[in-house]
C-alpha cells in the first residue's frame, strides 16, 4: 500500500529556521524566473508529523521519495536515519522502528543543493547550460510493505534484479515469449511455504495464468523467481499503436492460501535493432521517427512539475509530430516516462552530465547513478536508448567502459543499446555542429544524431566554449526567437529546422533530436534559450507547425483525413513579409486573399517528407489569408489568418491540452488574449498589464500581473488535491472588459 504525503509540510531555510511556511508536494525552494537569473543554491528543510495508527506488527513502512536536490538528510525525531546523495533518482528509507509505536513523529528533510564536484552533474550551477533547483520536488509516499514482499526496484540494489523485471525476449504477430523475474523478501522471523503466481492482463481481461513458482522462503532470507512465458497473437507496442499489457503479481501462503501482497506492472511487447545498414527495425518494420531534446522544467516552479503536467509535455511533443525525445541530460520524471509508454514516444534516457568530469568518488557516483536509472525504467517499452554517458565531456576509456558494461549487466539480452557522444558504447550519438554525422562510421555501428538546429546557427566552436560563446554567427540568422519578437525571426528559425533536418534525413543516422522542443533558462547565461518549437509557457512559433506537417496524414476508419496540417505563418499585418509560407502535409495548397484566389502553391526543392510552400505576394492588402489544403484532388482542410483591427476584448484560454485537471495536484498554464472585436488575436499590440484571479480551489503560482507578449499573458496555475467543483478563473487585461471562466 502506498500513501502520497504531500501535503502539510512545514518548509524553512536553514539560514532563517523560524520563517515557516506550509506547502504541499511537489515543491521548489523559490519562485524561478523565466530567465534563470539570480538561481538559489543553499540549505532547507521540511517538516512534518509522521504517523501509522494501528500499525500491522509484521509490516514495513518505508519512505519513497521520488526526487530531492540533491544531497538529501532525513532524520526521524532529530535521529539521522539516512543521508543520500544524488537528485534526480528515487531511494527510500526505512522508518519501521519508529512507526511501529503508533505515535506522532517528527520528520525533518534537509536539502542541499549547492555545487558539489561529487555529485553529477557536477559542474557548478553558474557554469552550467541548464538549472538543477532544490527541494522535495517530486512526490514522497509512505510505503507499507507485508513481512513477505516484492522489493523496491531501485532500493533492492539487485543487479539485474529488484522489484519486478520483464523482459521480451523475441515476439512477432505470431507469438512473444516474455520473462518475468520477481524479486522477493521475507523481512519476518518465520518461514513462510510461498507461493509466486502470475496473470497477464490485456486491459481488463486475464490473458493467461502463468504457472506459479513454489519455495520456502526463510526469515531475513530473499530470493529471486523467473518467469518464461509465450502469448499467442500479441498486440506489439510501436509508435502508432502503443499496447501496453499488466503482469499481476500475487504473492500467497501456500498453507493457508492467505494472500500476502499483490502488485501490478505495466509493459509492452516489443522488439528493436539498430545497426547502420538496417536503421532502426521496431517489430521487424523500418521507422525513422523525427524528435526533439527535452528539459523538464517549468516557469516559476522548475523541476517541481505534477504528474498529469507532465504528462501534458509528451502529448505536447506527440502532437507536434515527434516520436522521439532525448531527455537531456538527466533522468526526468517517471509520469513522463508513462506517458511516452501511452503516447508510442520512443525515448533516450540518459544520467546527468554535462561537459564536467570529477574525481574518483565523482566516478563512483555515476557507476551508481547508471545502475540506478536501468533499474527504475527498464519496464518502460518506450525507452531504447541509454545514454550512459557524460554530455560533451572528454571521459577516460575505463569510465566509458565500465558504464557500458553496467549497462547490460543491468539489463542482460540484445535490447540494452547503450549510446554516448564518444565511440565506446553500442551505439555512437553526435550531434549535427560538429560535422561528422555524415563522414563518422565505425563498421555497422549505428549514428543518431543527438542534436541539431541551434548551435551550427548559433557560433562556430563546435558548442564547447558556451560560456564564452567565442565565434559568434550572424544574430539574424540564428534559430533563438522569443515569440514575441515576431514573424521574421519565427520564420528564420523555421528555416533553419527545415535545412537542419534535411540535412540529418541525408545522413545514415537512425533517428535525430532537434534542439529544442521548448525554451528554458540555463544557469550559466542570463536570458532563456530560446531555440524551442514552443516557448516556455508552451505556446508554439511557427516552427511547430513545420514539424506537424512532416507526419504522413492518413484515413481513419470513417473515410476521415486525420494528422493533417495546413498552417499559414504569417500574421498577415503591414509588417508581414509578402513571402508567404505554409506548413501542410497536403499534396498541394490553394492560396487565396479575400476569397480571390491568388494561385496554387509551389513547393519548395528541399528533400523533406513535406517541403514548406511558398508564394510571392506583390503588395500587402489588409484581410482574410486563407490557405486550402488538397489530397487526390479533395479539399481536406484549410486555414485562415486575418489582419487583426484594434484591440477590443479579451478571451481566456485554460491550455489543458486535451488533459483535464487530475484529481491529485495539477498544474496548468492560462492564456489570456487581446483580440480584436472579430476575435483575431492583436499580435502587433504593445506590451499591456495582465492579471488572473482565482476562486479558492485554484492558486496562481506565477505573478498575478504580467505583461502581454505579442498580444498574449501567461499565467501558471496550481490545483490542490481533489476534484475541481465550480472552480473560476477572472482574466483582466488593462482598459479591457474583464472575462470570467467556470470549471
């Protein structure tokens, strides 16, 4: 059984204990700035009561925590029970000797996040091309565990072990065969005749009964049970059709038939290769999926991100039309992981680094860390590359070697594919700015190209001198825009994706990350990189709707055309370039001004799954743009923009993405427009006051006024624990009618 305990902590610096304030999980020490300036690094702790009532005698309760920056002490009643160091993976801590007494106890978390060279990523935060935060910034459980259990993944500290393991050891349409390894303790002070049964689930229905495994298992003594099993016709997990299946595991006294513990783990069956003469195979068919890097963290509360918000992330980057992600340069939250599984996102999960190599016990620690992430996310179908490997860092071949090895020592069998930027590991990752993604080759080992699309625009040193940017590009040709700086620079960046990714698709690289999916704050530079496809309140520039129109579009089971693409960016305003582009995945576009049909588009000579269309306008005329997509020679979509008139009102846009708030905290961002009277958005308008006000169930964690960015303020908005009932948001732009929305 698993209790969250996020609320009623009692958070303090450890410079100023008496300054309490009570917060709830997940939590950051201090609000972020949407730059990454003036970072706090330093000490804090939490506190709360911790109680079991009527405790079970032969039961264990261990805390969980699923993250905390970086160096975390937990004391029970001013008694240290553990120190851990490391923020980005989970451990737990064993409280039963306090527990047991059914009395109020004090739990006290410390928290250090300043830099130390022992702990990845180890560069100091003042160095560094991304921001590592503080806090309890992912949830903490309480953990009840019978006498006779199934371990923790992690915690168990079991090579290849732990927990529960699955494993597809060959599959096709046909037939899968799956193993299974269960990982079991017995904490009490009896032998126990135990009995380890199995049950595959496909939604709800129960595929199969695996037979049960039998052994008497003795106090303090643990054993590790494996499973091979086959299911006929399986449902493959791949990108468009993610199935994903749950193994029961019931743990019973074969004596008394008394149920001990169940537990249940979701996977997919799956199988994939990678070579360079075969690409990458998923279930026996080619794909070459299109993705992009990704950091977690959010505005104004950076790492401290909810389950479903993260979730919202890989629906975002779904609905762009990547489907794939490299989560650098840290692992990232597991409810993003889920949603990868989900969503058919395949996913390069990588340990923290980032052009920084320490000392021996700093080696040590990425052996540890390496293990670590193998074990919590091996279950995951979606993840197939491992990247355990320091970012952009020279590394002794020991190190590299030794990482390898833990890699599959980790996960034994032929669908370990580790990758690290030096050729050591089972597959080589390079990124597109240091111009070898073409000419690299090392027999038939397989390229991905890591990154692209910011930094060959960005300077000429090859991306190891950052800090001091030496050789500098032409800042106009860059792909860093801010949305609110407007069509030209939007267009620019969109270009250069496009000539990028061309450029990637011609060479034998398997699959390649654009960098970035979204803007984010960095701590060695003071302004947010913005190289993203979506800024940091995750509205999108016009290179997002590039990305969109690369997806082949296809038939539903109703005749429907669905993944289709028709974007106009332009914002069509006397400023607007008179070369217009359009973004669609249609076989050819039909332009029209004021419903005067200006011509059918031409597309552009670039070697991509859908070039962009152009068209040559001789002058600007205010009105309606409208761009008409065709497929066999159907109209199948279209899209309009329109000069926008003045300012007139103001509209609200709760940006869920197709996600309603959870019941368990959430967090979601809130857009309020300047429009016209027509409702087209005023781009063009100056900078204006904002302002949203909440009822009681909602909080806005962001300032509650800011300034409008091309005629749109962003706010971020938390929800509490439980269902929203009659929740409302009020958005006031200054000098406009103030606009109201009931949940």
């Amino acid at each position: 059984m698993h209790q969250d305990i996020l609320q009623d902590w009692d958070f303090s610096y450890e410079d100023s204990p008496n300054q309490i304030s009570r917060v709830c999980l997940p939590h950051n020490p201090v609000p972020v700035g949407l730059d990454g300036q003036n970072h706090w690094q330093g000490r804090c702790c939490y506190r709360r009561t911790l109680q079991v009532v009527s405790p079970a005698p032969d039961s264990l309760y261990k805390l969980y925590f699923g993250g905390a920056m970086h160096t975390a002490v937990v004391y029970i009643d001013d008694q240290v029970v553990l120190v851990h160091e490391g923020g980005y993976l989970p451990f737990e801590v064993d409280v039963t000797a306090y527990l047991r007494d059914g009395l109020p106890h004090l739990l006290i978390v410390c928290l250090d996040n300043t830099d130390n060279f022992d702990i990845l990523p180890g560069k100091p935060l003042a160095e560094l091309d991304f921001c590592w935060y503080g806090g309890l910034y992912r949830n903490v459980e309480l953990r009840t565990y019978p006498a006779v259990h199934i371990t923790e993944l992690v915690s168990a500290g079991k090579v290849a072990g732990g927990g529960i393991f699955i494993r597809t050891l060959n599959a096709t349409e046909e037939s899968a065969e799956i193993s299974t390894g269960v990982h079991v303790f017995n904490s009490g002070n009896a032998v126990v005749p135990l009995l380890v049964s199995l049950s595959l689930f496909y939604g709800e229905k129960c595929l199969t009964e695996i037979p049960a495994a039998r052994a008497q298992l003795g106090p303090q003594k643990d054993r590790q049970f494996d499973f091979n099993f086959r299911v006929k016709n399986p449902h493959l997990w791949d990108l468009q059709n993610p199935h994903l299946y749950h193994i029961k595991v019931c743990l019973s006294d074969e004596c008394s038939g008394t149920v001990l513990e169940e537990r249940w783990e979701r996977f997919g069956i799956r199988r994939v290769s990678m070579s360079r003469s075969g690409g990458l195979v998923l279930n026996g068919q080619h794909i070459r999926p299109r993705g992009a890097n990704r950091h977690q963290d959010h505005p104004w509360v950076g790492y401290a991100v909810p389950d479903q918000a993260q979730r919202r992330d890989a629906l975002r980057m779904k609905q762009a039309g990547f489907d794939y992600v490299r989560l650098s340069h840290y692992p990232q939250a597991p409810a993003f992981l889920e949603a990868c599984d989900e969503l058919g996102i395949l996913v390069m999960n990588c340990i923290p680094g980032w052009q920084f190599f320490g000392e021996s016990r700093f080696e040590e620690h990425a052996y540890r860390v390496a293990r670590e992430l193998v074990r919590r996310d091996r279950n995951h179908p979606c993840v197939v590359l491992w990247e355990l490997s320091l970012n952009e860092t020279p590394m002794p071949e020991a190190f590299m070697q030794r990482l390898q090895a833990i890699g599959h020592e980790e996960y034994p069998g032929d669908q370990m594919f580790t990758c690290g930027w030096l050729d050591a590991y089972d597959v080589f990752i390079h990124s597109r700015q240091h111009e070898r993604i073409h000419s690299w080759q090392n027999g038939d080992k397989a390229l991905v190209v890591a990154e692209y699309g910011d930094w060959e625009y960005y300077a000429s040193n090859e991306g190891f001198d950052q800090k001091k940017g030496l050789g500098l590009l032409d800042a106009d040709k860059n792909s860093r825009v801010l949305r609110r700086e407007g069509e030209r620079p939007m267009l620019q960046q969109a270009a250069n994706f496009a000539e990028a990714l061309e450029d990637t698709l011609a060479s034998p690289a398997l699959t390649d990350g654009l960098w970035s999916m979204f803007d984010y704050p960095r701590g060695y530079e003071p302004a947010r990189a913005a190289c993203g496809v979506m800024d940091v309140f995750r509205l999108p520039k016009f290179s997002y709707f590039f990305y969109q129109s690369q997806r082949w579009p296809y038939l539903d089971e109703m005749g429907r055309v669905e993944d289709l693409t028709i974007y106009i960016a332009s914002h069509w305003t006397p400023q607007s370039s008179l070369n217009i582009t359009v973004f669609s995945n249609a076989e050819y576009v039909e332009l029209f001004l004021n419903d005067e049909l200006l011509g059918q588009m031409m597309l552009s000579s670039r070697d991509l799954p859908h070039a962009p269309f152009h068209y040559t306008m001789d002058r600007f005329i205010p009105g309606t743009l409208r761009a008409v997509a065709y497929i066999s020679g159907k109209t199948v979509g279209e899209h309009r923009v329109t000069t926008p008139d003045t300012p007139a009102k103001v509209s609200i846009l709760p940006d869920t993405c197709g996600l309603a708030p959870a019941d368990a905290q959430d967090l979601f961002f809130v857009h309020l427009r300047l429009e016209d009277a027509q409702g087209n958005l005023c781009v063009d308008s100056h900078p204006v006051e904002a302002q949203l006000k909440t009822s009681s169930e909602l909080f806005v964690v962001s300032p509650k006024t800011v300034l409008t960015e091309a005629g749109i303020a962003s706010f971020l908005v938390r929800k509490e624990q439980g269902p929203i009932q009659g929740a409302s948001l009020t958005g006031t732009i200054s000098g406009y009618v103030p606009v109201a929305l009931s949940f």
